[in-house]
C-alpha cells in the first residue's frame, strides 16, 4: 500500500510504502499525525523512520536442512503474530548459511554443527562478530529400509559400516545382502556432525553416496532394501526404520523425543542460529519468539527437542 503525504509549508512530499494488512492501518495513522507535527516536533521523524525500518523490513534465515522444517514453522507462527514481519527460510546446508552470514547475504545461519575455527578466522579477519544461539536440540536418527531385519547396531558397527570395513548385512545379523551407504554432502552440518560423533572423526568411506538434502536420504533409504543413513528426529516417517543405538555395547536406545529429552540416547546435538553482533536488534525478535514458551512448543510440534 503506497500512502503519500504532502506540504506546501515545508515544502516537503514523503511517499511511504506500508504492507497492505488491516493491524497496519495504526503505523499510516501515525505517519500522518509525524507528517503534520514535523515542524513542531522535531523528535517524530526519526521516530517515524525507524517504525517504517521495522515494518518494510524482510529478514533472511538460511542454512542447515535440519533445522530448516523447524524455521519455517516458527516463522509461519511469527509472521500469523506480527503480520507486519516479512521472514524468508532457506536451506543448503550448515556450512552455506554460515558463508551467506560472511558475505552479508542473510542475516541469520541455521546449523546443525558448532562453526568451525577456520570460519570464525575468516569473520574475524572480516572484522565481523558472530553470536550463537541454541533454539532446539536434536537426535540423530539411523536409518535403514523397512524390510530390514537389523534392529540395533553398535556405534563401533556403525563407524565399520560408513568407513567401508562392513560391507554386508550379513556381518551385523542381517540378510546377505549388500549394505548401500547414504550420507549427506560435506556442506551439511549433520554430516559433521555424524562424522565427529559416530565416526569419532574417521573418514567416510570412497563410495559413500552423498545426497544434497535429508529429503533426499529419506526417499532413496526407503526405496533401496540394502540402504543405511541418517536423518534428524523430524524428518522420520513411515516409509523409513530408525535403529537403536549403543555407545557401549550394552543399552541400545532408540532416538525418540522421550529418549533425547532423558539424554538417554546417545547421538544428540544442538541446532542453532548465528548471526552478526551488528544485527541483534534486526533479529531479537523472532529468536526471542523461537526461545518463549510458544515458539518451543513449535519445536516439540515439529519434533525437536525443546530447550525448555
């Protein structure tokens, strides 16, 4: 909605453009009475403008595909609240959002992964601060085919069957079938995720097959019977089987919101937003929105763990 004020005392136009929704009809109100009372009150203006900053403004989230499903809803939610909020999520991957905060192309990083020592380097070399904030947590989910027999493995057998040393079902207590490795590509955070934790920081095996999204894992796991990979807690269905998981040989647990909440399960991590020290203001409320008692019920909803 384009609103348009003119004075032939100040000899001044200002031409505004508010977002077309009913809650705005209060921000044209008071740029009229601003307008009018120019000459008057000198503070008003500035006012003015930095209302209009904050309506016009269209904040940028971008990065982890794990955290992604969580963003987009939180932000459906916020924008529902704040109809005058403008929020755009995209995913790519931890390391891609983290490179679109360096170059200034969004203005928050989601991932899945703490940022790396070389990347904070570069922020620091760019004279750039970054914050980090932890929204939610969550368990990381191994996953195979339906018709796979093999319930549970070891974090041991999981690290032989990624580095290529388990090749065949048959070597766990499945069927004698070849085992058909899915990971996702080196600019995701949960692949380093899965790496560091799993792997204990070993190199994936040469024929891994990398997928650019957790999407892609889901749908390629539950088309192949021989398949193995990894996902986060909300991106399990119906189409895929998640196993149990044991550190010591012992307990074996299956990722769950009960198991990661009691810390029970043992591959969890943190998801989190990054973004710029300058930009705290710009960003305050919508993470403030994802940390309050609603936004974490949101997380739980989507099928997270809440930080609460």
């Amino acid at each position: 909605m384009a609103i348009s004020f003119s004075s032939k005392t100040t000899n001044l136009h200002i031409f505004v453009t508010i977002k077309s929704h009913p809650c705005n009809t209060v921000a044209i109100l008071l740029w009229y009475i601003i307008f009018k009372n120019m000459k008057r009150i000198k503070l008003l203006p500035i006012i003015g403008l930095l209302l209009l900053s904050q309506i016009g403004h269209a904040q940028k989230i971008k990065g982890s595909d794990t955290v992604l499903p969580l963003a987009q809803s939180e932000a459906e939610s916020f924008m529902e609240k704040f109809p005058s909020a403008t929020v755009t999520v995209t995913g790519g991957g931890s390391g891609v959002g983290i490179a679109a905060l360096l170059d200034g192309s969004t203005e928050i990083a989601m991932a899945s992964r703490k940022i790396k020592f070389d990347e904070k380097l570069k922020f620091q070399n760019a004279g750039k601060t970054t914050v980090e904030k932890t929204i939610a947590w969550d368990a990381l989910a191994v996953i195979v085919h339906p018709s796979n027999k093999v319930s549970q493995l070891t974090r041991q057998q999981l690290e032989d069957i990624f580095t290529g040393k388990i090749t065949n079902w048959s070597q766990v207590g499945g069927a004698n079938m070849k085992i058909v490795v899915y990971s996702r590509e080196t600019s995701s955070g949960t692949y380093e995720f899965f790496k560091e934790s799993v792997l204990e920081n070993k190199n994936y095996m040469a024929s891994v097959l990398s997928m650019p999204a957790t999407g892609a894992i889901i749908q390629s796991v539950s088309q192949t019977q021989g398949a193995i990979g990894y996902v986060g807690l909300a991106y399990l269905n119906d189409n895929v089987k998640a196993l149990k998981v044991s550190y010591d040989g012992i307990n074996y647990v299956a990722p769950s919101y009960a198991n990661a909440k009691n810390k029970s399960y043992p591959v969890v991590r943190p998801l989190m937003f990054y973004y710029l020290k300058t930009d705290e203001a710009k960003v305050k409320p919508f993470i403030d929105f994802i940390l309050s008692k609603e936004g974490q019920t949101i997380v739980d909803e989507i099928g997270y763990i809440d930080i609460l």
